[in-house]
C-alpha cells in the first residue's frame, strides 16, 4: 500500500475506531449463554457462519506471515487451541513486520546494529520438542517431584559469616536418605545478604565503560569440567558479572536450566547447563562473593532456578528491573532497555525457543549472547543516574540494591497439590474458573477427578500438566464424560502421548467417579478457600498423602437469590401484574425442583458393593455409604421472602442438615494397567504415613526486621 503521511493519519484512525468498536462488543459476548442460543436454529445458522468467517480470517493470517508451516489451516476449534504457539508467532511477526513498515512509512532510519532477520529465524528451534531426547535422563541427581516441600541441595557454604546448619525432623530426614540429600538450612546465605558490606564502587559516579563490539568479542562454549575451572577463576578475579538462563518446562514438571551465559568487561561465556548440572556449585565461589556485583534483569526466576538445579545462591545482586522501576522508565523489560541505552533490538521469540537441543543454532546462540553481552554497559548507565537522581531523602541507589537483596531472598518452592481446597497455582480452583461452561455435579465431580490425575502422572512421568493433558482438552473430557478408552481418544484429538497411554485406565477412572456421583445424589458443594500461613517456622514434617474430600456441613441457613429478569430468559413474573409475597412464595415453592433438584429422591434398586483393591492405594475405592437418610420435606415455614436494598426477591430455606457427599478419591481408583504390580511394593509418590504434623507454606522471601546491610 503507497500512500503519503496524511493517507497514513487517516488510515490508522480508521483501523484504531474499528478495533475499539469490536473490543468494546466483546465484553457483551457470554460463552456460557452460547448453548442456549444454538437451541434455535436460526441462531445455530448465524453462529457457524460468524465461527467460519472468524477462522477464515485468522487463516488468512497465518498465510500473510513468515511463520513456519505457513500452508497449515486451522480445522476448529480444538485444532487452533492445540496449535495455539503457531498462532502466537503468526502475531509476533506481524508486529514486527508492523513496526518495520511503519519507520518506512514515516521515513525513518532505523539503526538496528544487531537485528535478527525475521525471515531467516523462523523454523529455528521451534517445532523441535518431540525430537529431543529427554535430558533428564542424563542428570545425576534424582528428579523428586514428590508432593513434600522442597530441600535446598547446597553441600558447602563458600564466603560463609555462619556456617550451614540443619535442623530437620526425622521424617523429613528419612525423605532426605531417599533422594540422596543432605541436611541444610533453610536459606544458607540469608544472614550474608541481610548484612552485606557493598564495595564502594556502587556508590561512585563513573564514566561508562563501552561494551566491546559482538563481532570482536571472545566467546567460550563451556560444557567441560576443565573449561567450567577455567571459567571460575575468571569470574573470581571480576569486579562485575552479568548473568542469564535459559529454561525449558514443556517436557518436565518442574522445569530445569538448560543454559547459563555469564560476561565479563571483555568476555562472553555460555555455560552448558545440561552436561554440568552436578558441578556448578562450584560458581558458589564467585556467586556469593559480596565484593563481586552480580547483574541480572529481572532475577525473581533465575535466584529460584539456580537454587533448585545447581544449589548456587547469589549475594550482592543488582537488578536492572528493579532500577528501572526506580527510575520510573516508560517500559521496565530487558528489550526496551537495549533499544534505549544500546540502540539495539532482540527478537523475544527465543524466550519460546526449545533450548535443550544441541548444537544450537547461530541464531539462538546470538540471542543468548546480546542477553548479557550489553547488560554490564546498561549497568553503568543506569547505577549513574540512581546516583544522579538521588538524594538524602530519597536515596535511589541504596533502594535499588535493597530490592534487588529482597529479590535474592526469594526461595524456591515446589507445587504441592492441594486435592481438597483447591488452592495453589497448578490448584483445580484456579483451573476451574477457566472452563468456558458452566459444570453440574457430575461435570465437577469428574473434573476433580482428572485434574487430581493429571497432577498425579505428571509428576510420575515428569511431564508439564499442559503436555499430559491441556486445560481445553480436560474441559472436554468433563464436559462429554466418557467411559470408554475409544471415546477418550475421540474427544481428545490430536490425542497427547500419556492419554493414550492411560486411556483405559481414564475410563476407568471416568466411570467410577460417575457410579460415586450417582449413588450419593446429594447437592456437591466446593470445599470453603482456607488461607494457608505462608511461612515455615522451620523445616516441617513430611505431610501424609492429601486425600480429595468434602467437609461435613453443618446445620446453616441456605440463601437463594432469585433475580426478576434476565439477560437471556426475560422476566421470572409479569409486569402486567402485582403479585404479593405470599403468590411470589408460591410460585418459587412451585419451582423448587428447579433450585434443589437433589432433594427429591427417588426409590432406586441398592447397588451392588463395591469391591475393593487394598493392595493398590491408587485403586480403591471409599466404602459406600450404608444407609440414607431421606430428607425431610420442605415445609412452608420453612420459606421466608423478603426484598434486599436492590428490591431483588430473596428466598430464605432453613434447611437442617445437607449429608456428607464423599467425592470420587483418584488415589483409590482402579488402575488395570498395573495389575501385575506386586503387592508388596510401594507407590514411589505415596509417602509413609507417620506422625501428623501441621505443615505451613513457605514464603516467597525471607523477611526480618533487623536489616542490617551497611557500605563500605
């Protein structure tokens, strides 16, 4: 398109008004109404052809952009969904293409010394997950992905003013002896970063030191113990350090460090995290030198990743992030601080990028390279104008190195499942308000079922939770409710490796959680959040197995609100007509088997006992309840109706008691996959049951009020 600045003005004014409309028109759209709208058929006709039209469009798309396989086509739905990192791209690059085209168009030069073309990246290192061979097969150390707390793995304490100290219950000791760890503190370098002495350095306003150019930089690839050695003396006789990792999660639970790139003043080195795993303690030495600086941006992750891989700790850190936010910049992330210091720009696409594969590519090497390569110059410029900027009430530089002490305080936690409350990161609570639909008690209650699940085999198998089964395909799966392994494998299309390997033992799973559901049709209720303390006082005991269940609810007063009118339905009672509270209560009385449609329960055929297999802990099944209590009638004393401030009719039930819905426990289900398992041999996630003892969280940052960092 050609056209002069005025026809730009006009046409982005026109392309800002048309996505502001559409945004706008969005908030109105409510998926959960979608299937009560395709009930007439003139909807359903509009609906497909909208749908249609919307994945034209994004197909459309894909061609107009560089990313890889460009002739793929989205089929639905579920395809776009499994697809989604394609679809990702496809934006990227057109941002960028954007932005390419719009210097153009204003005339402007850009000075891009160290642009990756766009064009030449594309099918670099991605796509490439499946032909990876796991690199966890090759670590030394032993993955836990137990459902305990987490260990720190440090075995020696350089540049220590404490020693190490352990202080651990015998069940965490014995749990310890199973993984091959020792015992350690908490947070080993806690008192050396709380009273830290800063070189004086940090407090000096100094000409900047220019980085070198990439080209004419030396470059070191270390995958060797000898090159590791030699790399460790360098650090150690270094004033400043600029520090890097990249991650990989997709393939592992956990996640692991797959490359650590680390500059000097005049050196670029790129560690293989991979093939070093068990010896970089040794960067201990440097790492927690406090006469050292060690420069990261953004380091909330990285402290938390060289503490759980390596057992590294960092002490005198300084966090480009965290003076970014001092110094109030327009944007805070490591690319916008390139292009306003530097001048450079970096394509963030390699943050996606499968960085286990080896050798890497030139690409992917260069990226890695410009994270560090500039950092320690961007320090220079950046320590200056804290100082500059700074002044006894407001003393930048000192809050910058506090935050950034703060920062190398956090420790690492592990996700520990949560099957009864729900809560945590990877907890069903925040999986559940995902789903696009609304659940019943079958929906919920196979829902928690295959979330328990899916945590238990990902840990298992040392997977992520979205490669053994992601969340629109867990919806899916609730929502169709299968009991047959071929139905699975429909539902679930394109099929993940694990479902099908445990497809039979899903339906299984499916089956039993709905033969539960429908013995007991009691009205289930989601388990009430609890807060858990967020501290440890000290290393606790290991917890027994979390079992899913739900609290007896006591005798309680259940309010209904019932709303006049609907965005969907219109209105609950005729305007043409004053009714009184008396016909407003009979009429909702009327309709009660709408609100409580588990109340009234029919006379059914005693179902047949349940068996049971003890010799498996994951199969069996809770005992059945052995009697049921009909419950006692709704009497009209029992229903009051007022208004509320809003004049919204209010129904009040006095109801007595709701029985105890025991739920479907995953960990009894029946697993005919491993029939043969003997009897005798334990589920390597299962922990011994010993004694109970009350487990907190641990916190994210080791706080104290006693802080004492003072400067030399």
């Amino acid at each position: 398109m050609d056209f002069g600045e005025s026809s730009y003005e006009e046409f982005r004014d026109n392309l800002v008004n048309s996505l502001v409309e559409l945004t706008q028109s969005s908030k109105f759209l409510l998926p959960s109404e979608v299937s009560f709208l395709r009930a007439d058929s003139r909807n359903a006709a509009q609906l497909d052809s909208i749908s249609d039209k919307i994945l034209e469009g994004f197909n459309q798309t894909i061609q107009y952009s560089s990313v890889k396989d460009s002739n793929q086509e989205f089929s639905g739905l579920n395809d776009f969904l499994e697809h989604f990192d394609l679809a990702g791209d496809a934006i990227d690059n057109m941002f960028e293409k954007a932005d390419i085209f719009l210097d153009s168009i204003k005339k402007k030069s850009s000075q891009i010394s160290t642009a990756i073309n766009p064009t030449q990246t594309q099918n670099a290192a991605f796509g490439q997950f499946k032909a990876v061979l796991r690199p966890q097969l090759k670590f030394k150390d032993k993955v836990d992905n137990s459902n305990t707390p987490w260990v720190p793995i440090i075995k020696h304490k350089p540049n220590s003013k404490q020693p190490l100290k352990a202080e651990l219950s015998p069940e965490m000791k014995n749990h310890l002896a199973s993984i091959g760890q020792q015992e350690i503190h908490l947070h080993p370098y806690d008192y050396e970063i709380r009273h830290i002495e800063f070189p004086k350095s940090l407090f000096q306003i100094k000409d900047e030191q220019m980085y070198l150019p990439m080209e004419s930089t030396p470059f070191t690839w270390v995958d060797t113990l000898e090159g590791l050695e030699t790399l460790c003396k360098v650090l150690e006789n270094s004033k400043e350090i600029a520090v890097d990792l990249e991650h990989h999660d997709f393939r592992s639970f956990q996640g692991f460090t797959c490359l650590m790139q680390i500059s000097t003043r005049d050196q670029d080195f790129m560690v293989d995290t991979l093939e070093l795993r068990s010896e970089l303690y040794r960067l201990n030495e440097s790492f927690t030198n406090p006469n050292i600086i060690k420069v990261f941006h953004g380091a909330n992750m990285d402290v938390q990743w060289l503490q759980r891989d390596f057992g590294v700790y960092i002490v005198n850190l300084f966090d480009t992030y965290q003076a970014s936010q001092l110094l109030e910049m327009e944007k805070h992330s490591f690319a916008h601080l390139l292009q306003y210091y530097c001048q450079v720009e970096t394509n963030k696409k390699y943050q996606l990028a499968d960085w286990r594969i080896r050798p890497l590519t030139k690409e992917m090497i260069h990226y890695a390279r410009t994270d560090t390569h500039y950092l320690l110059y961007i320090f220079d410029k950046m320590r200056n104008e804290l100082l500059k900027r700074g002044n006894e009430g407001n003393n930048l530089i000192k809050a910058a190195l506090e935050r950034s002490a703060e920062t190398s305080l956090i420790i690492y936690e592990k996700s520990i499942y949560d099957a009864e409350n729900g809560e945590g990161n990877n907890g069903w609570r925040i999986t559940k308000q995902k789903s696009p639909d609304p659940m019943n008690n079958e929906n919920f209650a196979v829902f928690r079922a295959l979330h328990a699940w899916r945590d238990h085999i990902a840990r298992k198998e040392d997977e992520s939770l979205r490669f053994v089964l992601p969340n629109h395909m867990l919806f899916n799966l609730c929502r169709t409710m299968p009991i047959t392994a071929k139905d699975i494998l429909s539902v679930c299309s394109p099929t993940p490796s694990l479902v099908r390997l445990y497809c039979q033992e899903l339906a299984v799973l499916i089956s039993e959680t709905l033969e539960q559901v429908r013995q007991n049709p009691t009205i289930i209720m989601e388990s009430p959040k609890v807060n858990t303390p967020k501290k440890l006082s000290e290393p606790a005991a290991l917890p027994e197995p979390i079992k899913p269940q739900y609290q007896k609810l006591s005798s309680h007063k259940v309010v209904v609100k019932v709303l006049t009118k609907s965005s969907t339905f219109g209105k609950i009672f005729d305007n043409q007509k004053q009714h009184s509270r008396k016909e407003k209560a009979d009429k909702i009385r009327s309709e009660l088997k709408l609100i409580a449609p588990a109340l009234d329960i029919q006379d059914e055929p005693e179902p047949e006992p349940v068996k049971y297999n003890e010799q498996d802990p994951l199969l069996a099944l809770p005992k059945p309840q052995e009697t049921k209590k009909e419950p006692e009638a709704i009497q009209e004393s029992q229903i009051e109706v007022y208004e509320d401030d809003n004049n919204d009719e209010i129904v009040v039930l006095n109801q007595k008691k709701i029985d105890q819905f025991e739920p479907y426990d995953y960990s009894k289900a029946a697993d005919p996959l491993n029939k043969k398992r003997k009897a005798d041999q334990a589920d390597p996630f299962m922990i011994p049951e010993g004694p109970k003892t009350k487990v907190s969280k641990p916190r994210n940052r080791a706080k104290s009020s006693n802080k004492s960092m003072t400067y030399k």
